[in-house]
C-alpha cells in the first residue's frame, strides 16, 4: 500500500531495540484519513472472504478496527490485556508474552461477544513476534470460531512472526512488510 | 439522542456499584453504525465550534473518538494510562483517581502531539465522577491550548462530574444523561 509506506517513510521514527515509532500518524496520534484508506485496502483484499466480526486488541488497534469494520459492516470487538491470570468463566482468555515489553500477558474477550458460528477477522496495527496476534488467533480458536484471516497494517518481515502465521495456514494481509530498518540504511520495504 | 438512549435500556445492564455495563454495543464490542451516527450527533453538537484536534483516552474512547472524527477532519489524540509517575520531559501529564476502580493513575500525551494552538474536542463514553475528563482538561491546559469541550456519549447525571465540569465553564454534550439507575426501577433518563 504504497501511501502508507510513504507515510511511513516520511514519519516513522527508528528507536533502539528494532522499534518502529509511528505514533505520529497511525496511532497514539491517528490520521483518520489514513485509517479510512486502511480500511477500504482491508475490505478489497478480504472480500472474498465471509467475515462476521473483527476481533483486535487494546489499545491501539482499536480505532483502526472501527475505522475498518464500517466497510464490513460487522461489529468489532477488542480483547483485554491483564498483567494477571484472569480467572472469570465468562471470558476466553489466551496468555501472550511481549517480546517488546519484556511481560507476558493474558487478554480476555467476554464469551458473550464470540461465538461459534462466527467468522472473525483479525485486525492489528503492527506484527513482529507475532504473539499478540497467535493469543487472537487462540481466542477464536478457543471460541470455535471460523477464522477468515488476519490483516496486519505493519509486519516487521525481519521478525518471525509473519512467517509462523502464513506457515499455520491462516491467511494473513500485511498492507506494509519491512524487510529491514536501521538508522544507517533507512527502512527498506519487501 | 434517542437511539442511544433505546439502545442502553435495551442492552444496558446495572451491575453492583452504579456501574452501567454497555459493553454489548458501546465499547468492548462495538457497533460501528451507533459509532458513526454517535459521531454526527457530535459534528452537529459541536459546529460552531473551532476544533482543530480530539483528545480522548485509552481503551474505550479511541473507536469512538476515530469514529467521530471523520465528521470533524482532524486528528486523533488519545492519552495513556500508567500506574505509576511517568516522568518523561517529552510528555505532558496529569494525575487521576478512579472512584469506579479505586486506584489512582498518570494519563499522559506527547508533547509532539498537542500544540498551544490547538483547539481540543474532548470525547470520551463515560463521564461519571469526571476524574478522567477533568485529567484530559489539565492535559489540554499545560499544553496551553484551547479547549472547544467535552462531548460524552453517556453521563452518569447522578454523579458530580457534569456539574462540576459545567461549573468550570466548560461546553459538555452528553448524548445520553441518566437521572437515575436501579434494578428495581431501570434506568431514567433525564
């Protein structure tokens, strides 16, 4: 996609510890512009697919989540992230380690809100180990819920996230995949 | 706004502790229709009014917040919750106490992302006792811009926070204001 490589060209920020910072326009600060063309980039490549819910996770998946699903015209519903065990027989929950963070994790999603005869499209801002979004993937799983794919804004190809999920047989979209980033060289796109 | 309104007495549910649970449509799952014509509500409430930049909170008040933004053509911003004291020079910060969760937190912006000249638009689902809209005012005043108001999808009217934030004399749009709520009588608009 290339206006969102562009934007990432000209915005995003290298930090230390392979860390794209791209905060100025894709989520703590949101162009809702971008979001829109994200997410008509998102309904073209899954419209084959049947898609009855958009699972993501808090934070900043979120408003690109809802950004997206009025082009799907489905409900979106975000999983939580707990620093403890969460016990509630009311929600699934799937544990996550953070690579980024150092922290493992769990996220919930009330029971109530995925179902069975759902079929679910992951929607994420960033993919890197992959960890949060194989909790999703766990979730729905758990759920025994179809999964219609995943759709992934940015994917650091250089982490081997990408490659476990594709290597799963779930259909995954990235709309922009870095092969390689450093303060030297730049960010080179696949 | 009556479909809002409709829609909290018929999939809201009163937990113990005054809590009004609407994540059914409102938040953890969404529905993105509500979300959109939540947002127009919000361009008409607030047409005359200079908005450069929204302002809003993690987790539940992004989807809405990008959502109406589209309505306003600006930007999204939205804070960051710590448990602990964020001291980064790069960063603007406030301190608030959750009475719903009894604890107290630091909400901080980017200074990068909130400018003297900017005209804010507060947005946010919940406002009971106002702790965290009163965090997004201090945020918008030591980033010494101006504060067009505070649009809230559902108050609480029975807790002090629209009061006291109307005293201040700032503009809030509630969409739906509760006089009262019990499981005995339900919930009473006003």
């Amino acid at each position: 996609m290339q206006i969102l490589k562009d934007r990432i060209q000209t915005q995003g920020k290298i930090m230390p510890g392979s860390i794209l910072n791209v905060g100025a326009f894709l989520n703590q600060q949101v162009d809702v512009d971008l979001y829109n063309e994200i997410g008509k980039e998102f309904a073209r490549r899954f419209s084959g697919a049947p898609v009855s819910r958009i699972l993501t996770i808090e934070a900043s998946g979120i408003g690109i989540a809802c950004v997206t699903a009025q082009y799907f015209h489905v409900p979106v519903v975000f999983a939580r992230k707990f620093r403890a065990k969460n016990l509630d027989i009311n929600l699934y929950s799937a544990e996550v380690t953070s690579y980024t963070h150092g922290v493992d994790y769990t996220i919930t999603v009330p029971k109530a809100y995925l179902h069975p005869e759902d079929s679910v499209l992951l929607i994420d801002d960033f993919l890197a180990n992959g960890c949060a979004l194989e909790g999703l993937i766990a979730l729905t799983k758990t759920a025994g819920a179809r999964l219609a794919g995943a759709g992934v804004v940015i994917e650091k190809g250089f982490q081997q996230g990408g490659q476990r999920i594709r290597e799963a047989g779930i259909r995954l979209e990235s709309l922009a995949v870095i092969r390689s980033m450093s303060p030297e060289k730049g960010i080179i796109f696949e």
